[in-house]
C-alpha cells in the first residue's frame, strides 16, 4: 500500500529537526577554528574526561543526526506499513490512524534525537573550549526522559484508538 502523505503535524516536526539540524551543523563549523587539535569527546558521569579524539571528530555528531534523520525519512517513504510492528491489533477501521500515529512518533523522535545530538554537541564544544568544566547532565537527562514520554504517548495514543 502507498505510503500516505506527510500530515501538517508531521510537516512542523520534519522542519523543526531540519532547523535543529541545520544550527548543529552552522555552529559546529562556526566553532571549529578555535577547538584544540586534541579534545575530549566523551565523559563519565562525573564529567572526567575519558575519551578523546582530534578536532576533526567534533563533525562525528552533526554527521551522525543527519544519518539518522535520513535513515527515519527513507524507512517512511520505502518500508511498508503493513512492515510496522504496532502495539495494538490493525485493523481496516483503525489502520489508517494507527499508521499515521507510527509516522507521526517517527517525525517526534526524529526532533528529540535532533535536539539531544544538538545539546550534546553543544556540551562537547563548551569543554572543548574550556567555557565549562563538567557538562551539564540535565538537559541531557529531560531529552532522554522527552524520548520516553514521545514514545509513551503515541503507544498511549495508539491503544486508545484502537
């Protein structure tokens, strides 16, 4: 079956992470020339530094929210719905809301993952820098809960329109 069209809801949430994208990428290259040829690229949860990499690798993040990004795009455009593995029992009544559902938690973890790869970067740099000495672990943590409460409200969303 045809994949259907991209919802108005789905439009907003494709932009906004293309947006996020885009300001990832814009301030990665804007802050690059002042990065150390040797940076930290990973911390414990102390914030002790325990992984390092040149400066070249700061592009590693950028890169790989961008593959990601492409990577749920194309799965929209190419893997059949019929393919989902949905929570709840499809059927002719309900398969078109369930899949515009899926699509639509699809293009909200797509912006949650754009904007915890953006503050993780952002984090990265600012060690980098040395505007800070331990990153700031919140944000990091509301994002990864925002990711649990994007995916617990559209499996909610899905049962109750079952």
């Amino acid at each position: 079956m045809k994949t259907p069209p991209v919802s108005g809801s789905e439009r907003l949430l494709y932009r906004l992470t293309g947006l996020v994208v885009l300001l990832t990428w814009a301030a990665t290259v804007y802050v690059y020339p002042n990065l150390p040829d040797r940076m930290a690229i990973h911390v414990d949860l102390a914030g002790t530094p325990n992984g390092w990499g040149s400066k070249q690798t700061v592009f590693l993040g950028p890169g790989l929210i961008t593959g990601t990004i492409a990577f749920l795009l194309l799965i929209r455009e190419v893997a059949p719905a019929e393919s989902f593995n949905m929570p709840v029992k499809i059927t002719p009544e309900n398969r078109d809301k369930q899949i515009r559902l899926a699509y639509q938690m699809m293009a909200a973890i797509s912006l949650v993952l754009a904007l915890l790869m953006a503050v993780m970067q952002f984090e990265i740099c600012q060690l980098a820098l040395g505007s800070t000495q331990m990153p700031s672990f919140l944000s990091t943590g509301v994002l990864i809960g925002g990711l649990f409460a994007v995916i617990g409200y559209y499996l909610w969303q899905s049962i109750q329109n079952q």
